[in-house]
C-alpha cells in the first residue's frame, strides 16, 4: 500500500502486513510502529494519532510515546 514518506513526502511503501514502512525516493526504512511515532512527533496535526490505538481508557491517558509499544 502506498502512504506517505514522512520525511521526504513522495510516496513509500506500506508492507502488507503492517511490519515495515520503506521508501525508495529518501531511502526510509522503518517498522510501522517507528513510523507511527515518527509522524505523531513531527506533525502537529497528528500529535494524538497513538491515543487512536488505545480505544476505551476508561478516563486514563495512553501514556507517553516511549511506554507504547
């Protein structure tokens, strides 16, 4: 599947089973959890894309970047 390279903004590759995230324009090659982390640092409108994950919290936060795994 074809996304977004968050560094170079062509296009990258997303494996089919969500594993990893490459491209060929800058040479990216990350896991998709690198990934996810990567974009919610670097890009404000996606600062809470890992709170998306968490589902019903039951009033508790999803934690800090470096607990999610």
């Amino acid at each position: 599947m074809k996304i977004k390279c968050p560094k170079c903004k062509k296009a990258a590759e997303l494996a089919p089973d969500y594993s990893s995230v490459k491209c060929e324009h800058c040479n990216l090659d990350m896991s998709y959890g690198e990934y996810v982390r990567f974009v919610s640092q670097h890009d404000s409108k996606y600062s809470d894309i890992l709170g998306d994950y968490t589902g019903t919290t039951g009033g508790q936060t999803a934690g800090t970047l470096d607990e999610w795994d």
